[in-house]
C-alpha cells in the first residue's frame, strides 16, 4: 500500500462523516512508476517532485498504484499537471496522459490545459469502498507530467500552493509535524562529485557524515542521467594525493554523452555505502535551514517519495548543490552573473537500427530544418545542445529544460520528417537527457573571491590547493544557429582562454571553499568563491570533486579541534597541508585515532600527475619532454594521442626551445627520432639541430609537424650518427621559423642493426 491519505472535515455531522472524503495522491509516491520517472529538479519552483514520461516519443508503461477508500460513491477528480509547451504558444499538446480508475479512463485528456502548474479537473468518477486501483497512461512518450492526483466528495477545488511541503498537503498526507532528528559532525547535501569528495573524504578521517541527494544516484552530472564526462587532470601540482579519491568513484566515459554502462552509478554507491561513517540519504530533499547566530544549526529535508521530513543537525554543513542552495537559504553572502552566464545542456543520442524506424510529427517542438543546427555526425548530441543564458537558472530551470526538450525534438523531426528525411530513413533516437546539466548560476564568496588574473598571473596563495587544469572555458550562443531564436539560442561555443597551466594546474585556495560570513559552513563545486571568469576553469567535475576531498580533510580538523573553516586558515593550515598529503584510502575511525594507510592505497602521483601515456622504459634510448630544457614559453598538452608518460609541449613564441641530451650505451650508428603527433595547427617547417657534446658532428634538419610521423608512436627520424659509447648528443627544436606550433614529446636514439 502506497503512501496516501483519507481526510475528513470534523466539522460536518456524524451522518455525513461517513459520506465525505478527501484523497490526495502523490505521484511520485505510486507503488510501481512503470516507464515513468520521478522528477526532482525543479522542486524549488514548483513546490514537489512529480511524476515524468520521458519516453523519446513512444508511449511509456503505465504507473499504478492502490488506493483504500473507506466510503464508495461519487468523487471529483484533479491532477496537477500543466501544458508544457503552452508558454510559448506552441501548437499540439505532447504531454497528454489519462487516469485510469480501476481500468477505465477518465472523460479528461490531462496535460492539456495550462501554461503553469495547477490543477486540472476531471470530473466525476465513481470509486468503490475498499481497494481502488489508480494508472497514469501516456498518450504520447514527449513528457507529459503529473505531481499530484486529488479525489474529493466535496464541490470545491484544490489550493494551488507551491511552497514546499504546504500545509495543506502536508495535513492531507499525515506527515507529522515532528520530524525525524538525526545528527552528525559533517552534514554535506548534494551528491554530485564535489558532495561524494567531500563525504567520503570526511568520512575517512573520522567524521561521522550524511550525504543528502535529492535523486536516486550519484554522481551529478557525471552520472548516467546526464553524461557529463569527468574532465580536468587530477593527483598533480603541490599536492599530487588529492584526486585519489576522485580517481575512484570518477568515470572513464569516451565521449560525452556516453553509455549508461560508462557513467557506473552502483560503483559510486558501493564506494560510499562501503564507508561506515556516512550514512546515504538518497531521494531527500533539502528544503529549510536553521541558524543559530551566524551559523547553521541543521537543515530539514523531506524524503521525495513520501514526503516524511528529516532534521540534520550537527557543526559543520557543505553546500555542494550547485546553487548554493543551503548557503542562500542560510542567508550566506553570494552573487550571480547577470549577463552573459552560461546555460544548461540536455545531451542526446541516436542509432541507426536494422530497419526502418518512423517518428512522429512534432509540430509543438523548435520549428527546425537541417541547416538549424549541427548535425550530429557521430551519433551525439554533445555539450553544445546549451540554452537558457540569460534565463532564470534557478526559477525558471524547468523551462529552460524544456525549451532544450523542444530544440533536441525538433532536430530529430527535421532528420525523420523534413529535409533530413531520405538520409535517416534508419535513424533511432536511443536517449535524451531530461535532467539537465547547469554549468553556473549562484556563487556563494568566501574569504578570497578567485579572478581570472589571479590564475593567468598565478598568484601565489600560501593556500593554494586544487589544482584546476581546465582552460577558462565560457560558452556563448553560436551565431549562425542562433538567427532562428535570438531570445534563446540553443547552440552553444566555448572560448578557451590561455594563462593555465594544464598540466600541474593552477592551485585553487582553499579560503574560496568556506562562507565568509556563515561561520561553519563549506562549500564545494561550481557554487565556491570565483568570479565568472574563473569559474570557467574551476566547474569541470573531477575539480570540483577535489574541492570536496580538501573540505573533508578540513571538516575533520575542525572537529577534533572544535574549531571553524576559517580556522583551519588562520590557525591549522599545516595541519590540512599533511593531511592532504596522505593518500585518498588513508582512514581513521574517529577523528582521534591514529590514521592508517592500507595496503591498498595508490602510488604516489608528480607534480604532472600519474603518467597515463606511453612509458619511456618500455622504448630503447627514449627520453622524455619532462627531461629536456625548455627556453621560452611553452604550454603542456594531453589532447593528441598517443604520447610519453604525462603528455608533451608545445610552442609558437619565437624564442622558444626546446633541447634533449642523449647518450650512445655502446659505440655505433644510431637513428636520432624525435616524437611528435600531427594536427593541422603544428608547425610546417621545425628546426631541428643534431649536435654532439664536444661538436664533432652537427646535423640539419626541418620537420612538417602537420603531417605523419614516419613511425609507430609519434616517432620520426631527423638523421642517423655514428657515436662512441658514452658520448652526448644534443637535440634541439626550434620553434623560430616554424610556421605553426612545435611539437615537442620525447627523442630517441636507437641502434641501427
């Protein structure tokens, strides 16, 4: 039996008690959902989760649940439900669904009427004394919704309120005003990847911690409901330990959507359920924050499923929502880009079948044709699916979900039924995101707001700690898909800005990961103190979970010395700094015990990070870009593939240099190689010089980097030279001259037999 409840008015007679009734249903508390999600996102708007066919345009399975009605008779019936494209006038209504009462449909066709969330009537049915059974049927498989079914033998209309947990819902379902206390050292709600650092982090050093997320899984945007691919380089800079923790739970997606299979939700959840200090709190919603003075003294949040509220009290709190949520409710000092802000994406992906595939019409969707957007050639709808720039992130989140739900169906519908038709005769759409993926909205400040001058100069902070390796990446409309819609634009380009290092990384202070003025609480993830600017190299997600570790390890300080974040700057600084030098999988029980490093925990990391590419021991004679002298400016890369150990360098500044020693093992001939991999920006004509240590020998010679190398692995030969054993030889690429960038990886002398 589903959670439900039967209300009677006390004012009326005894006789009439028995007649009348008042049933309200939430949906998203059905006992079997079938095809339909539970939808959680926009609970701040709307004031509850609801119930979602999210079905790619073919009906999803019906959602059934049982009532028990104490008298029979004549009922009224409503949901609450809306018109999810009657904003914008558009034509059709794609999210029509019925009620079914024990089998039989309702006269009214829901989701029909509305352009914001109320309730919708049905008319009169008939319900039985004892069990009734309830179904949610979709007409359509393109997002019809429901929060809530109400049944009532009075003539009257259900209040529209959408405040949290309103009275009268709360009254009608029977939850108790008292809610259920639990208390902890470390309280961290949101369970993307800075929330599971920081909980598992905390964890392990002794605190005893509860990890609220309002959905079923883990992992925020890296996890299968979005697809978001883990991105920023990890265990490197000052601190190379920090990350191992990341290095777990993190996914290994190979591009963006990925697979479901890629994103592994239950590997995230066996890994915090394994600690026995956190205690998961899944499908929770925080709603309320208490304060005593200028601190946080607990945070309510009520079970999405059955609406049963929870007390989490405790010192210390992490805000890693993503909005600053817990810190805005808090009263924390914090701001919000006005203009320019980046959107959210909805990713999606598509197949072509064995046979042919057909699409309905979507005339309610963007009117699109092919030329209205990038076609997606490798099956993917990627990250620049964006919209809602200058909307209301917070607000308005689901509008601006399902403006992006209208621009992925109507490419689809110009690839099935318009001008795209003939080609895609096969084509399948195989997954669309309903959740979004929000890239900025609330920031809240700490003691340092970080600026993109503080990165490009990089400053020196005596806190610097998460290495951020991504560029200061900020989207913008792209202008030729934009024409169509200029109010919002749903295709989005991304401006990489230079000045960070990508390979050791900008460290991050830690002074960013703690309200200035809420006194005990943390925050971690996109929400911290940075400007916008900087928030383009910090919101990528395995940064944002290394954020999370330091505030673990920092929450755990101020336990065992009953102390506050600021604190542990001011006065315990020395004392975070050797705890995050430990490895990822060190542990202790209580913050008091002795820490312990298991057997198991990772090897140390350099500064660049645990070598990922090709290891140079594995190739006679190689020796790598780590070990060469580089004059000038130069800039480290991952993106082409393969290379040696951590990456490679690479340069166009004129005065740039870059110069290897090798040494003959024997006396012989040798080909002297140098490494690099082709891309169309790399230089055209490279220098490079052969010289041996005491100038007996000098050779010549110019490389066009654009094209392929002449051997396996990036290898190519500049020259062979004969060499006494032990004797020196200098390679030197010059970038003057070079008409692009110069590639530099690794060189090589190998033995010519």
């Amino acid at each position: 039996m589903n959670k439900f409840l039967i209300s009677t008015l006390l004012t009326l007679t005894p006789a009439l008690l028995l007649q009348a009734e008042r049933i309200l249903i939430e949906t998203e508390a059905f006992s079997n959902q079938g095809g339909w999600k539970i939808d959680t996102q926009f609970i701040r708007e709307m004031g509850s989760p609801y119930l979602l066919a999210h079905g790619l345009g073919t009906p999803v399975q019906d959602a059934t649940t049982t009532i028990e009605v104490k008298e029979g008779g004549s009922y009224q019936l409503f949901a609450r439900t809306k018109d999810w494209v009657a904003r914008w006038e558009a034509k059709g209504q794609p999210g029509r669904f019925q009620i079914l009462i024990n089998g039989t449909p309702a006269k009214t066709t829901f989701g029909t009427k509305g352009a914001k969330w109320d309730w919708q009537g049905g008319g009169q049915i008939t319900l039985s004394k004892g069990n009734n059974t309830l179904a949610l049927r979709d007409l359509t498989g393109f997002n019809g919704r429901c929060d809530a079914i109400y049944l009532t033998s009075f003539k009257e209309v259900p209040p529209n309120d959408s405040e949290i947990l309103a009275n009268w819902r709360r009254d009608l379902l029977g939850i108790t005003e008292k809610p259920i206390e639990k208390k902890y050292d470390l309280v961290v709600v949101g369970g993307g990847y800075s929330g599971l650092g920081a909980a598992i982090s905390g964890a392990r050093m002794g605190c005893k911690v509860a990890l609220i997320q309002d959905r079923g899984v883990l992992g925020g945007n890296g996890s299968s409901e979005v697809r978001v691919w883990a991105k920023g380089n990890i265990r490197r800079g000052k601190y190379p330990r920090i990350g191992e923790i990341i290095e777990e739970i993190c996914d290994h997606a190979k591009k963006s959507p990925g697979t479901y299979e890629e994103f592994e939700d239950a590997k995230k959840e066996t890994i915090v359920r394994a600690e026995k200090n956190i205690d998961l709190q899944l499908f929770h919603h925080a709603f309320q924050v208490e304060k005593t003075g200028d601190k946080i003294s607990a945070v309510h949040a009520f079970n999405v499923k059955n609406g049963q509220v929870t007390r989490f009290s405790g010192p210390l709190f992490v805000d890693a929502t993503g909005h600053g949520t817990i810190g805005f409710l808090a009263g924390a000092d914090h701001t919000m880009t006005e203009k320019g802000r980046m959107g959210m994406s909805n990713m999606w992906a598509w197949a072509n079948d064995a046979s042919e595939v057909s699409y309905p019409e979507t005339p309610w969707a963007l009117d699109l044709k092919m030329m209205d957007f990038p076609y997606p050639r490798d099956f993917h709808g990627q990250w620049f699916w964006e919209s809602g720039y200058d909307k209301d992130p917070l607000g308005d989140a689901e509008g601006i979900r399902d403006w992006n739900l209208r621009a992925v169906f109507g490419a689809f519908n110009a690839m099935k039924n318009r001008d795209g038709a003939d080609k895609h005769i096969n084509a399948k759409l195989t997954w669309v995101a309903y959740v979004g993926g929000p890239r900025e909205s609330r920031r809240l400040l700490g003691d340092v707001i970080l600026t993109e001058e503080d990165i490009v100069s990089k400053r020196e902070f005596p806190d610097g700690c998460v290495p951020s390796t991504w560029s200061i990446d900020l989207h913008y409309p792209k202008k030729q898909y934009a024409q169509k819609f200029p109010d919002n634009p749903f295709i989005s380009y991304a401006v990489h800005g230079k000045g960070v290092d990508r390979s050791y990384g900008y460290p991050v202070p830690y002074r960013c990961f703690y309200s200035r003025n809420i006194e005990n609480l943390f925050m971690a993830g996109r929400c911290i103190s940075v400007t916008h600017e900087a928030l383009g190299t910090v919101r990528v997600m395995k940064t944002c979970g290394m954020m999370g570790e330091v505030v673990g390890r920092a929450a755990s300080i101020c336990i065992q010395k009953d102390c506050l974040p600021r604190d542990v700057y001011e006065s315990h600084l020395n004392d975070l700094i050797e705890l995050i030098n430990l490895p990822g999988k060190a542990f202790r029980p209580t913050v008091n015990d002795k820490i312990i490093i298991p057997d198991d925990a990772m090897q140390l990391a350099g500064p660049y990070g645990a070598p990922n590419g090709l290891d140079p021991k594995k190739f006679p004679g190689v020796v790598d870009d780590i070990q060469a002298v580089f004059k000038g400016r130069w800039t480290r890369g991952q993106g082409l593939e393969p290379y040696f150990s951590f990456g490679y360098q690479y340069s166009s500044d004129p005065e740039s240099i870059a110069t290897f020693i090798l040494e003959a093992p024997k006396a012989g001939q040798y080909d002297t190689r140098i490494a690099y991999q082709p891309h169309p920006n790399r230089g055209k004509s490279v220098s490079v010089d052969v010289t041996t240590g005491d100038k007996t020998i000098k050779m010549n010679s110019t490389v066009n980097m654009t094209q392929k190398p002449s051997f396996e692995n990036g290898f190519h030969s500049v020259g062979k030279i004969t060499l006494r054993k032990g004797q020196k030889v200098m390679v030197s690429l010059h970038a003057k001259g070079s008409q692009g960038n110069v590639h530099v990886d690794a060189a090589q002398l190998l033995p010519v037999d």
